[in-house]
C-alpha cells in the first residue's frame, strides 16, 4: 500500500523481495534508466539492463571503479556499453575525492528507486529496505540532477548540468550583480537561466524570485548578503551542503515510508485482531473454560501435594491460558473502538494522513519544536488508528494552515547542523526497521499474513478455524 506524498508521486517501503522489487520496475521502463549504485554485482538486474538497453531504453549507471566492481568474472559492462548502455566508473576514495554510496535509480524520469540496497548478491541476505516513489517528476529531477553530478566528476556531465556547485554559483551571482550595476539588467535572464536547477539546494529561491519580477535593488541586497555568507563559511566545507542536503532529503523520503509501513501493519493487525475476536472469541473461551474444567474433574486434587507434577503443570496451564484470554478480551473490550469507513473514506484518511505526518513528524522537526511536534504526532497516530477521519482532517488542516515547520532539508544551512540532522534521521531509521522487523516477526501478523490480504480472505480463514475448534467443542 503506497500513498501521496506532497505535490504528486505514490511512496512505498519495501523490506523483503526487493531483488524482484527493482527488477519489476526496471523491467516496466519504456525510455530512460540512471542508476547510481556503489556496488552492482546483481546478474539477474544486469541481464535486465542489457535487455533494456538492446530494446532502445537509454541506459545509464554510474558505479564505484574498485576491486568489487571490477573484479575477475564479474560483471562484464561492456556487453551493456556494446548494446547502447553507458557505464561510468567514479574514482574510488582518495583524499581529494569522497567514495560514492548512493543507491538510487530514475525510471523514466518519473520513478526513484532510493534506499540501502546495492544491487549485490550479498545484499538479499542483508537486511535492507528500499523506498519506491512512482509518477513524480518533480521528486525524479532531483535525483537526475545528483546523477548528473556524478558525471560531472569524471567529465562527462552536460555543460549546463557541469556549474551545479557554490563556487559556480558564486560566480554567477557576481556577474549578475555587475551587470544590474551596469545597468544591463537585460542580460540578466541567461545567468538567471544556469541558476534555476540549483536554486533549491542552494537557497537561491528569493533571489530568483527578486530578479524574475524585476526587483533588481532587492535582489542586489540578497545577493550582497548571500556573497558574504559564501566568503564566511565556505572554508567551513559549504561546498558540501548540496550534497548533505540531497542526502537528509533521502533520508526524510525513507523514515516517510517506513513509518507509513509501521503504521498501516499496525492498523491492519489491530483490525485482524479485532474480526479474529467478534468471529472466535466467545468460541474459544468457552473451549479454554471447558478444559480448564475438565483438568479440575479429572485431577481434583491437583494443588495438593499428592498431585502429580505433570498434572498439576496442566492443570495450571488450562487456567492461566483461559485467563489470559479473558483479560485479552477484556482489553479488547475496552480498547478505542475502530470506525469502520468506506473506500472513499479510507483513501481520504491516507492521504490526509501522510500530508499531516510531512509537517508535525518529530525526527523532522527543529530541536526547539520537537516536543510540540511529538505531541501532535502522537496524536495524529491515535485518531488514524482509529479510523477518525473527522479528527485526522481537523488536525491536518490545523497543520497546513501554519502549523509546524518546514522539515530540516529547507531550514538547516550549515554543515554540522546538516550532518546531525542526518546522524539522527538514520538512528531513527535503524530504530524503525527494527521495530517493523519486530512486528513482522510478532504471532498476529504471522496469522494475518497466513490468513490473506483482504477481509474476505479473514472471514475464510476465521471460518475455517471456526469448524476445527467445533470439533473440539463437542460433547464426547
């Protein structure tokens, strides 16, 4: 189950499969496939590739030149090269040159495949998880323009791509500020123009935006302000913060779906649990009432001390199961009952959902806002488990009407406050994926997954358990 992130495109998680998963979406592409992965030793995604390549598909991946990469009887690239592929290899890592660990792939400019997955065979054993964005454009150019920032390393960038970087930016903005001096603002539009691609990453967006309606006095105190800044703090490595950026961007993309993941399996096993109970529960307690019975006619003496062991064990273990099951359905009882809600309803709530969860998520939220966003949050979470539409859009449109901020990515400008952002968002991460293992692992989500996808399948599955402890509760 995927949902909308802001703007357009569908986001999934995926945690298991995902050699199939990616070789599903590379096997759909029509046009264009650029990869940039570390580490790519996959023969059943490479043989994809070629196809891909052979059928007229512009194939293009930027890879690692290291003893992995090009190891005897690895991956022969050049039959891809040979079918119309390109194949870069980055330098690996130098003391002027930072290794390259994206993971990531653009389908058609409109599909990104991003995440911890190298496409290795050492990899299906790992536990990894990817996040899949489709029919997003907008989110796809970015991760275009970071592969073509790897082209750019090894001189085989495009030339407009080829200035993405401070130092071009620098420049630029000089020259446009001399030229508004000049008083030849008519030139401006073609420095302008080499701005545009970097102008999110670079915080250029007011500047621009001065320049694009003509206010060129403002835009020469935004530019004056934005130079300083550059000579302040470029030896503290601003360089580096497109980088950082693009990076706690993917990050934030990933805890995103994660948590979407977390939180649908959560509501669905609630709801298995939930069914499971209005359909067998009064059964089963009835049968566990019955043995526990049984065990005190056939062993009445059972908590005396001339009672067997063994039988005072299952004596004991009767009891304490038909108890544990009354409690569980006690809790049951008493838990927050869960709306039931039609399919509109519930693709309404999703999607409000997820667009709440972009502005109050705790991991995404400023150190001095981070408590009021926990408790949002918590909140919000609260009234989707229980289907409460009506609270999930009160707190959703609280938020967007000038709620919390804006995530980390848009805000943080230096480079250590960058780089902590991100040792947190990937803690949280760690801390997510061990927690969906966790729940995966868990004895509801074990019968839910035994049981089927849909209601239907439960309501089968439910009767089907039904028949077999009607056996047992016969009369002998």
């Amino acid at each position: 189950m995927g949902y909308t992130i802001q703007g357009q495109g569908q986001l999934k998680a995926h945690f298991s499969n995902i050699h199939n998963v990616i070789i599903d979406h590379l096997g759909g592409a029509e046009t264009e496939i650029a990869a940039a992965i570390a580490w790519f030793t996959d023969r059943d995604i490479f043989e994809v590739l070629c196809t891909k390549a052979r059928a007229g598909v512009q194939v293009s991946v930027a890879l690692i030149g290291d003893e992995i990469n090009l190891a005897p009887g690895g991956l022969n690239f050049q039959h891809l090269v040979n079918f119309g592929g390109r194949v870069v290899f980055l330098p690996p890592a130098s003391r002027n040159e930072r290794t390259m660990h994206h993971k990531f792939c653009v389908i058609d400019r409109a599909t990104v495949i991003t995440g911890s997955y190298n496409w290795s065979h050492k990899a299906r054993s790992n536990d990894e998880n990817i996040t899949v964005v489709t029919d997003s454009t907008d989110f796809s150019s970015k991760y275009l323009d970071t592969f073509e920032s790897l082209l750019i390393r090894v001189g085989q960038g495009e030339p407009d791509v080829a200035e993405i970087g401070v130092d071009a930016a620098r420049r630029r903005l000089e020259m446009i500020r001399n030229l508004i001096l000049l008083g030849e603002q008519d030139d401006v539009a073609t420095q302008l123009r080499k701005l545009r691609s970097v102008s999110q990453a670079l915080q250029l967006s007011k500047i621009i935006a001065a320049l694009d309606i003509g206010e060129y006095q403002a835009a020469l105190k935004l530019i004056e302000a934005y130079l300083c800044k550059v000579t302040a703090v470029q030896v503290a490595g601003l360089t580096d913060i497109p980088r950082l950026r693009f990076y706690l961007e993917n990050l934030e993309l990933r805890l995103k779906s994660l948590s979407d993941e977390r939180g649908s399996l959560e509501r669905r096993a609630k709801s298995f649990q939930l069914h499971h109970e209005e359909v067998l529960g009064d059964l089963i307690r009835r049968i566990k009432k019955a043995q526990d019975e049984s065990m005190r006619q056939q062993f009445p003496g059972w908590i005396k001390s001339n009672a067997g062991e063994k039988e005072q064990a299952a004596s004991r273990d009767a009891q304490e199961d038909y108890v544990d099951n009354s409690t569980q359905h006690e809790n049951l009882k008493r838990a927050v009952h869960i709306l039931k809600l039609d399919e509109e309803a519930k693709r309404e709530i999703r999607s409000l959902y997820r667009r709440a969860c972009g502005f109050c998520h705790p991991d995404k939220a400023p150190i001095e806002k981070k408590e009021a966003a926990h408790r949002v949050f918590v909140e919000l979470k609260d009234a989707y488990k229980c289907n409460d539409l009506h609270r999930v859009r009160e707190i959703h449109d609280a938020l967007a009407a000038g709620g919390l901020p804006e995530s980390r990515s848009s805000t943080l400008s230096e480079v250590e406050s960058l780089k902590v952002a991100i040792a947190e968002l990937e803690n949280a991460i760690a801390e997510m994926v061990a927690d969906l293992k966790t729940w995966q692992e868990s004895d509801i989500v074990t019968k839910m997954n035994k049981a089927g996808d849909t209601r239907a399948d439960w309501q089968k599955y439910f009767e089907f358990q039904r028949e077999i402890l009607l056996i047992h509760d016969r009369p002998v």
